[in-house]
C-alpha cells in the first residue's frame, strides 16, 4: 500500500503531492505546523492542538483554512487510510503560491500538507532505558512560542547533539535551559517538585507539557514553574522531556554526566504511567 499523504483537501499517494516551487514555505519557511500524537486509534488532546495552531496562524496572520471539525475528519482520515493507530501527524500551513517576493501576497491560498507517522510510543525502549542529552545555545528567534516551520537553529541543535552520541538537544539562553530542540525540558528537584520553565515568548506551549502538569497537580506532586539552570540540571534528581511524539522520556544524562545514578527515576515513571493512562482512556477522561 503506497502511503497516503493530504495536500490542499485531497488525500494521495505520497508520490503523487506536489507543492509547486514558489510556495512561500519552500522559499521563506512562511508557515507554521503542528504535530499530535496518536494512541489506540485516538487523537490525544487534539483540540488544544487546534487551538494552538489556530493561536500560530493568527500570530503570523494566515487565515486557517479549515474549522476544527474538518482538521479533525482529515487527519482521522488521514490516519485510517494509512492503517495508523499509533504514531504522529504532522500537519503544516503555510503562507501560499506566490513569485519571491517578502510582502504578503494579495491573493494566495494557503497551502496545507499533513503526512502520519506509524511509530511504537507507548512501548518505545527509550522509556526504559532513558536518553542522553547536551546542552547547545539557543539560536533561535524570538518569537518560539509560534510553531514556526523554520526549525533550521533546531536541525543544527539535534545534529550537534546525535554527534556527541546524545538523543536531545537541551537548547541554553543566559544560563538557563530554555527546552528541548523538539521537547519541553523538566527537572525534578531532590525534594521532589517538578520544575518547569513558565511560558513565554522563550519557549513553545508544548500541549503535552500542559497535560502533564495537569495530571501531577491532580495527584498532588508539587509544582515550581520557573526557569533553571545548566547546572541545577546536573546536580537533579531526575530529568525528563515531554512532547507529542514521545509523551513523557526520562533523561538520564546531561552532557555526558549521569544524573543522579543514572536510571530513569520514579517521578518520571509515575508521570509517564499517569499521561500514558490518560491518553488511552476515552477521550472525555483528558477533560
Ligand atoms: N515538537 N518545544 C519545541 C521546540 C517543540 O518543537 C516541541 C514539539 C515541544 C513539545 O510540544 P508538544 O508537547 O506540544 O508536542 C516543545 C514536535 C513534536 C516536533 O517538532 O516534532
């Protein structure tokens, strides 16, 4: 079965989806994109997902060309036609078909692309086993908290980072870990407390950094929603990243250091089994 792809309304083979060569994503990364996970045939926390994408497209002023309801039945769809019921799906707007030129155009209709990707989540080795990290600086712009396609400060980051034999890429701005390369970076304190860097400009309002607190303020593990330092990390008594397509990943090195003895620790556990348990609940259980 050739793989199934969407482009401007139409489900194809993968072959057969051509962008034409001005789309202003090919030329100026004039777009923004989201990705949401997929567990058991369901969409996890798939409206806050719209939303932040509805949130992304009004930043950068690009009309979203479809209601909630249609994105939902396309990327259903989407999925069903690929015989997909775990993985990720990627969907991406971008500005239009127009010649070069920097002005918004006049008349361009967006262009909107979505492709799935079957991969075991929930039974991922890395859960068990944690990943490395190392922390690389934030080259970013600064306006992260718009999902931008142009991901190029973040290819460099996640690159550098396979080189030195790590998994993540922990980018660093004044001292300070902002978040992962393509995650939200946490720590968790000797004392227990998760901590998080509060949202802002500086980082993306990861959807699954959301729930998750959600869920640890539900079973009352304490919270501390401020930024951290390089070397707070260090000194941790856990460390983990959480985002759409991975969930909740214990960290159990940062820059070649062990954090704490090494293993991925308890409160990650919990809060992995936790979201895992929310996310193949019925979908009215992630209210
Ligand atoms: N990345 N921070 C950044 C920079 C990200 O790119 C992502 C997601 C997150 C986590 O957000 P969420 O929990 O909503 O997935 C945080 C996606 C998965 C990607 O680019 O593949």
């Amino acid at each position: 079965m050739s793989r199934i792809v969407f482009l401007n309304g139409s489900f194809l083979p993968i072959e057969e989806a051509k962008v034409p060569f001005m789309d202003r994503g090919f030329m100026f990364g004039d777009g923004v994109y989201e990705g949401i996970g997929m567990l058991d045939g369901r969409l996890i926390d798939n409206d806050a997902h719209l939303e932040r994408l509805e949130r992304s497209l009004a930043e950068i002023r690009i009309p979203n060309p479809y209601t909630r309801a249609e994105w939902s039945s396309f990327q259903e769809e989407l999925a069903r036609r690929n015989g997909m019921t775990e993985g990720f799906i990627y969907f991406q707007v971008t500005r239009g078909v127009a010649e070069r030129d920097f002005f918004f155009p006049e008349d361009a209709k967006p262009t909107v692309a979505m492709f799935t990707q079957a991969k075991a989540i929930a039974g991922a080795p890395a859960a068990q086993t944690g990943i490395a990290v190392v922390t690389v600086p934030d080259l970013r712009w600064q306006r992260r908290d718009i999902k931008s396609i142009n991901l190029l400060a973040q290819v460099l980051a996640k690159q550098a980072a396979k080189e030195a034999g790590a998994q993540e890429a922990w980018l660093v701005e004044d001292g300070f870990v902002t978040e992962g390369g393509s995650s939200s970076a946490f720590i968790v304190t000797k004392e227990g407390s998760i901590v998080v860097r509060p949202l802002s400009n500086a980082i993306l309002p990861g959807i699954t950094r959301k729930s998750l607190l959600q869920l640890s303020k539900e079973v009352g593990i304490a919270l501390e929603e401020r930024r951290f330092t390089v070397e707070e990390a260090y000194d941790a008594a856990e460390a983990f990243l959480t985002s759409a397509s991975n969930f909740v990943l214990p960290i159990v090195s940062i820059d070649g250091r062990p954090v704490a003895d090494g293993k991925p620790g308890p409160i990650t556990k919990r809060l992995r089994e936790l979201y895992l348990a929310m996310a193949s609940a019925p979908a009215m259980a992630a209210e």
